[in-house]
C-alpha cells in the first residue's frame, strides 16, 4: 500500500529526500528570525527605560549579523559581507521573513509526506508485532493521510475521474487497485486479529494459571522456611517468584509486611496462603477436571476452522463491499435505476463525487435498520427476569412476611409498653430504685 | 450496537469521503464508501446470528454457606442451545466486590459453536459476613472484526451466605494445642454437691437418705451411717444479646462495633458448646432480628451464625423490645451478656435490665467505645483532633454515668476496645463459670 502511494505520486517529483533536514533547517531559520526581534525589543526597552536614550544601531546590526546572517547563511541576494547599516537590516529582516514563512509553508506538506510515510510504516509493523486493531487503523490513515494532503495541495493524486462504467475497468484501474489494497490490507489485518485474539483469551488464562499456582506454592514453602527459622527475605519474595502475579497473593503479603507489629494479622496472612494451597492441592486430588476448568482448555477453538472460516469469511465480505460500492459510485447505474430526463443524465452534477451521497446515505443507513428490526425481534425472546426457583421465592416471601411480622410486633409491644407506663405514673407516685437511679444519675 | 473500533471506522470513512468530495477525488470518495460499507455490510447477518437468547449460562458452587475468609470455586458453564455459532463471545461473570479472586479468572472469551459448550471456573475468597449473590453474567458478543456488539446480561444470581470468621476459634485452638496457656485455660467447672458421677465425700446419715447411698464399709468403720456425696455438674446458660443498630456500624468496614461483636458472640457460642454450656443468641436493634434460644443441638452452632451473618447494622437500638421476647422465651435462669454501644437514651436500658433483675437473670455489659472503633486520632488535623477528644469525653462521661446507675442493681458495663474485645468477652464467661452465675 505504501509502495503504491509512493508510485502513485512520484509524478509529482515531490519525494525529495533532503525534505526533512530542509525542513527543520528552516524552522530553526524561523527561530533565528523571532530570537533576534525578541533580543531587540527587549533591549531597546531597557536602554529606554535605563539610560532613557535609543539601543545603538551598531548593536542591532551586530546581532542581526551574528544572530541571523551567520548562523543561518540568510545572507540577501547582492551582500557578500555582514551589513552595516540599521535599515538595511530591517529591510533584509522583512524580506527574510517572508521567505523563511513562505518555505516553511512548502516545507511543512514536503514534511509531512515523510513523517506520514515513517509513521505509517512503524504502525504496520506494530501491527504484525503486537496484533492490535489501533495499530491496523493507525497505518492506513497515515498512508491515506499522505493522499489528502497531496490532494489538498492540487497535486497529482490517484484518482478515477470519470468513474468507468463497466465493472472489469473498474476493477483494473490503478486508483482502484490501491483503493482495493488498501481496503484489502484492513480486511485482512482486522481478520487475523480475529483469529489471534479468538484462542489468546485462553492461551493467556493457562499462562496466569500457571504463574498464580507457582507463585502460590513458592510463597507456602517460603512461609515455611520463615516458620522454621531460616533466614529468607520477604521482600524478595514477593518479587522473584512473581507472587505479585495475582491479587489475593500480593494482599496477603502486603498484611504480611506492613503489619509487621501486629502477630495475629500476621498469622491470618500466612494461614490465608496456606489455607489456599490446602484447598487448591485438595481440589486437584478430588477432581480430575479442575485444572481444564481452571485453564477453560476445552473452551480454546479448533484453529483449523478457525483459519478456514477467515479466508472465506474475508473473501466473501471483501466482494460483497466491492460490488455494492462500484454500483453506489456508478451514475450510469443510478440514472437508469432512477429513468431520470436526459437533461439530467447528462448534467454536470452526475459526474461529481457528491452523487454518490444519493444512494450512499439511503443504502448505508438500511443495513443498520433491517439489523435493528432482526434484533427487535430476537430481543423479545431475551426478556430478562429474575430466575428464582419456587423454593427461592417461597424463602424470600417468608423472610419478608416474617421481617413485617416482627417489626409489628415491635411497634405493638412499644406502644402497650408506653401506655402502661402512662398509666402507672398517672396512679403511682412512688418512685422506685430503678427511677431513683435514672434520675439521681442523669438528673441534676 | 457499535465499538468503539467501529467508530474509528465511520470517522476514517466520514474523513475519507469528505476530502473526495473537497478534492473532487474519485480515489477517497470510493475508499470512504470502501469503509462506510465495509462497516455495515455485515450488520443484518450479525443480528440474525448474534441471537443472544441462544446463550444459557449455568453457574455451580461448591457450597452455598461458607465461613468469612473461606475459598470457594465457581464452576460456569456457557451453552449455545442455538442452531449458530457465535463468532466471538465474552462472558464475565460477577462477584461480590469485597471478595477477592483468588485463583483464576472470573471470564472468558472464546467462540462457541451450536450445540456445544464452554465451562471455566474460578477460586473466590469469601470477605465479610452477610448475604451475598454471585451473579449476573454478562454475555458479550462480537462480529469477527469487531465492529460491532451486543451485550446481555443474564441475571442469574446464586446466593451465598457467609458466617462470620471463624479465625478467631482456629487462633484460640491453635493457642491450645500449642500448650500456651491463654486466655480461656484455668476455667473450673463449677462444683455442687448432687446428683453426679464424680465422688465428692461423706456426710453423716440424715432422715430421707437414699439408702443406695449409704456406704456400709465406711459406716462400720465409723459406727455410724455414712453416705457416699457426688459432685453434681452444674453449667452456665448465656444469652448473647448484640445490638444491630445503627450506631454499631460505625468505623472501617471489617472493623465496626458490630463486627466484634459478632466475633464475640461466635466464639461465646463455640467455647459454650465445647464445654457443655448453653449460650443463646439474640439480634436486635429497633426489633428482634433473630433469636436462637440458649441450646445444645448439633447444629446449634450454626443457626447461631446463620442470624450473625444476617446482622445489619440499621435501626436504633429497643432495649426493652428485646429484652420482653427474650424473657418470654428463655424462663430458665441466665446471664444476659449485652454487647452495645450505649448510644441510645438510658431511661429504656434501665427499664430493660429492670424486667431482666425481676425475671431472676443476670446481666453483663461488655460496651464498645465509639470512638476507639472509629478513625485513629493520628489521622487528624490539629482542629479535628480537638474536636474528636472533646466528643470522645463526653461520650465518655455519658456511659460513666450510666455505667454508675446500672451498678447499683450489679451490672457491670465493662468498656472494651478493639484489642481488648475478644479477651474481654472470655474472661466475662470464665469468671461466669467460676461463680456459678445461672447455672442450670
């Protein structure tokens, strides 16, 4: 794809190699420019606000011809020496940056053919590396990105203007081929990510398992050790038997370390390890089929099928986007599907791009429908309910009627207590020892 | 439903097109229209596959109550009962967020083809007491690219229930099978002449004797009539009332008053029933949450637990509400431990160890302080810190007052700490068993 955009667009004789250095030269030559204004404005204003007089011309000169002529070689057309005079050097200052902006602004697309191109390309191998979609994405919009900016630079772009009508021209013009690569690669690319990332889920839990259950038992033995006296680091521990692969490990030997001056939370972290390796070595010798489950070995797909269903998987959608789009893009297509007036199939308007919006937007926005409209119905069927057995239901019902009978149990028995209270103390005036105690003590 | 690849999709393609149609480029307007298509071209066939309905997932546990800090393993099957494959599918399945993952991973992505199944499991340390529900699975399904998804949740849920720890009686046995005598060692069974197996001396003869009893070699020795005395063995009956209010909850999760007290209680319970003692429970804070009578079953332990591992600290705390169906339901003699904050207005705590004395119980009140549970000191600024000591001594001062008030009837208020709580609560017991208090 990148070869083919290279191809495509050295017509153009824009792929000059010194472009880079080119470029940076002449931002540094930029810089020169802004430090030497900056310099000047700066020190004019402190000689004014100073010595109340102007800053020397012989001092503006120097540093223009140290500054900018010097280092930059930006020497005007027609000087050979440095300058010698203030308003030659404005003068030349003005013209300098006019040129120095207007090259930069070439430059810069020059530029960014290149660091579009390098981009890319580092993306791509990324991509074969570590397998990911946005590495994929990445490098396609970087080569692609290379063709809109020589677009917008009016250069010669690959393109396929006028659209052919027939289908096998269509298919063989040098435009489309890179547009079929292009797509091709993403297709493709986005299809063995499938097939990588589909048995890696369970490839990555074995490996876990793996580390967790080694981790697990360097860190009982090592308790062990500790418990027998010898000397072993708990630090290192944790560190060189990756016993910080996993969670629950890391937090008990956190309790372990931190909570150095505290005996018992140290005993629970300990007896917290080895009560897993107990379970863990129980569960092992009970059940055969633990360590499969524990891995989901059986869950791992067929790689054979796996591989086969992405080729024809690949092919068929790869067509199928090609032939729709060719009939999308096609004005023949559309005006006789359309039978429009014959003003109109020769208008000018039928042959710019944006009639491809007239089928394109109807069509890409049916697909989406008719998918909403299956799923509606299939989502019927999903209609999420609490499953609870009868059992379960008769339990919570019971808890809750039982919970109510409680708490009116309370109130009732709250409420008979207040109004025998009431009445007491309505007929009483003795007060006893209990009462005596409540006041004497809270009461002053 | 689209992914977020998906969008990068439409966004290359919207790019694309775009600039075809700024530049009057055939080449970027097909290669747009390339995306564009290519997103959605495959869409209907997608909803007609991804028929999640097709998804059953069956989850396992090996146990449905277990204890707090116990492991656990979750066995979960995922069947496709359709006449489909499904390309690309994840299924996570959740558990409660206190608990820790132990070994394993709690989800799983793979395809699955029609007819058959998956199943993985994962190990699970269970954190915290209470009622627990592992549950719901979300099944995730993508196309091959993936563009797009569609995401169900099924919302089975197995329910766990876990009791309070239990390192508390391990630590305690493992202290005594390592010879150091701690706390709970030097406990003496309270002896009473009576009815008994163990012989305890002579007495003279009197009136009403048994004559069973009667030694007859020691009686012709003496020349008198002497019976033979047994040691008759007494046991103490406990009920534990812990306060569930609101107040109980305060402090760092694993840390709250009422989390000691639970402790408290299922070591009361289980240091009761290893020595032929009855301890009785009792849950409240506004009602009776749970009650189990002071008992000796087999299982006894364990519906002890199953009202602890309920307990949760809402309400305010009824005194008298509890102490009335405890009364109702206990008529034999006990000591009544309460294990409450004190935060509540005294008057009610008074009348209730009122009708407690004059139903011939005793009672205990073994009393967190708020503010030793709560946060540390040290972790306050300079005007909290002030804040904090002056609400500490007030509170203080409150429960010195009502601590004075209870003792004139006998009941102590003893104040514990989180150090201090589990030692507290077993010397409370030992010294019950040394007086005899509520024997039975």
């Amino acid at each position: 794809m990148a070869y083919l955009v290279y191809f495509l667009l050295d017509v153009n004789d824009f792929w000059h190699w010194e472009a880079p250095y080119t470029f940076v030269v002449t931002v540094f030559r930029l810089l020169s420019l802004l430090v030497f204004i900056l310099t000047t404005t700066m020190i004019s204003g402190l000689v004014g606000a100073f010595a109340g007089g102007a800053m020397p011309s012989d001092l503006i000169v120097g540093l223009y011809n140290t500054l900018v002529l010097r280092t930059w070689y930006m020497q005007p057309y027609g000087v050979s020496g440095p300058m010698i005079n203030v308003t030659e050097v404005w003068v030349s200052f003005q013209t300098n940056l006019m040129e120095v902006l207007s090259a930069l602004w070439d430059n810069t697309f020059l530029f960014l053919y290149f660091l579009l191109a390098g981009v890319g390309i580092a993306l791509f191998l990324q991509s074969i590396i570590r397998m990911e979609h946005k590495f994929v994405g990445g490098a396609f919009l970087s080569i692609q990105g290379i063709v809109i900016i020589a677009a917008f630079r009016s250069l010669i772009v690959p393109d396929l203007n006028p659209f052919p009508p027939d289908f096998m021209a269509f298919l063989l013009m040098s435009a489309q081929i890179l547009a079929l690569v292009s797509f091709a690669y993403l297709e493709v690319s986005y299809q063995m990510i499938y097939s990588y990332s589909v048995g890696k889920p369970v490839e990555d839990r074995e490996e876990t398992l793996k580390k967790q259950l080694l981790a697990l038992r360097q860190a009982t033995r090592k308790q062990d050790a500790i418990e027998r006296g010898e000397k072993v680091s708990i630090t290192g521990m944790s560190r060189t038997t990756g016993a910080t692969a996993f969670s629950f490990l890391r937090e008990a030997i956190e309790r372990k370390v931190v909570g150095t001056q505290d005996a018992l939370e140290n005993l629970d972290a300990i007896s917290d390890v080895r009560r897993l390796q107990i379970y863990v070595d129980e569960l092992f010798n009970t059940d055969s089929k633990v360590k499969d489950e524990l891995t989901a070995k059986a869950a791992a797909p067929s790689s054979s099928y796996v591989i086969g269903s992405t080729i024809t998987g690949s092919a068929i959608r790869f067509l199928t986007v090609v032939s729709i789009s060719f009939i999308l893009m096609s004005p023949g297509i559309v005006s006789t599907l359309l039978n429009l007036p014959v003003g109109i199939q020769g208008s000018v308007e039928l042959f710019q791009p944006e009639i491809v919006l007239l089928f394109l937007v109807p069509v890409v926005l049916l697909f989406p429908f008719i998918a909403m409209v299956i799923s509606w119905f299939s989502r019927r069927e999903v209609i999420e309910k609490e499953k609870l057995t009868k059992e379960e239901k008769e339990a919570v019902k019971e808890r809750k009627k039982d919970q109510a009978r409680r708490k009116r149990e309370a109130d009732k028995a709250r409420k008979n207590r207040a109004k025998e209270r009431k009445k007491r103390d309505a007929d009483e005036t003795e007060v006893d020892d209990w009462d005596k105690a409540l006041e004497e003590t809270f009461k002053r | 439903m689209i992914t977020q690849r998906g969008f990068v999709v439409v966004f290359a393609g919207v790019l694309l097109l775009t600039s075809g149609f700024s530049f009057v480029n055939f080449y970027l307007v097909l290669l747009g229209v390339y995306l564009v298509i290519g997103l959605v071209v495959t869409l209907p066939l997608f909803a007609l596959t991804a028929n999640l309905a097709g998804i059953e997932v069956d989850r396992q546990i090996d146990k449905v109550k277990l204890f707090s800090g116990d492991f656990i393993r979750v066995r979960v099957t995922i069947r496709n009962t359709s006449r489909r494959h499904f390309d690309f599918i994840e299924v996570h399945d959740q558990y409660p967020e206190t608990w820790i993952l132990a070994i394993g991973e709690n989800f799983i992505a793979s395809r699955i083809e029609p007819g058959s199944s998956m199943t993985f499991s994962y190990i699970l340390q269970a954190r915290m007491r209470g009622r627990y529900y592992l549950g719901p699975t979300e099944v995730i399904m993508r196309d091959r690219l993936g563009l797009h998804f569609y995401k169900r949740i099924l919302k089975e849920q197995t329910e766990v229930l876990v009791y309070p720890t239990w390192k508390d009686v391990r630590r305690m046995d493992a202290l005594g099978k390592q010879r150091q005598l701690g706390l709970m060692f030097g406990a003496h069974r309270t002896k009473t002449v009576g009815m008994g197996s163990d012989f305890a001396g002579f007495r003279e003869y009197s009136p009403g004797d048994e004559f069973r009893l009667i030694d007859w070699k020691v009686s012709a020795k003496r020349g008198d009539m002497v019976i033979r005395q047994y040691e008759m063995e007494k046991n103490v009956q406990i009920i534990v009332m812990v306060d569930s209010s609101g107040s109980m909850g305060n402090g760092y999760p694993e840390n709250t008053k009422l989390e000691y007290a639970i402790r408290a209680a299922v070591l009361l319970t289980h240091m009761g029933l290893e020595r032929k003692d009855i301890v009785g429970t009792c849950v409240f804070s506004d009602m009776v949450h749970g009650y189990i009578p002071p008992g000796a079953r087999p299982n006894h332990m364990y519906s002890v637990l199953e009202i602890l591992a309920m307990a949760e600290p809402t309400g305010w705390s009824d005194y008298e509400t509890a102490i009335a169906h405890v009364v109702q339901q206990s008529k034999k003699r006990s000591l009544i431990i309460w294990m409450t904050d004190l935060e509540e207005s005294p008057a009610p705590l008074l009348n209730a160890m009122k009708t407690l004395v004059a139903n011939g119980h005793k009672a205990l009140v073994i009393s967190p302080f708020g503010p030793w549970f709560e946060a540390p000191v040290g972790q306050f600024g300079p005007v909290e810190k002030v804040l904090a000591e002056a609400v500490s001594e007030e509170l203080w001062e409150r429960r010195n007052k009502i601590a004075r008030a209870l003792s004139r009837f006998g009941i102590n208020v003893i104040n514990v700490g989180p150090e201090d709580f589990l030692p507290v609560i077993i010397r409370a017991y030992e010294e019950a068993k040394q007086r005899g208090v509520a024997t039975f």
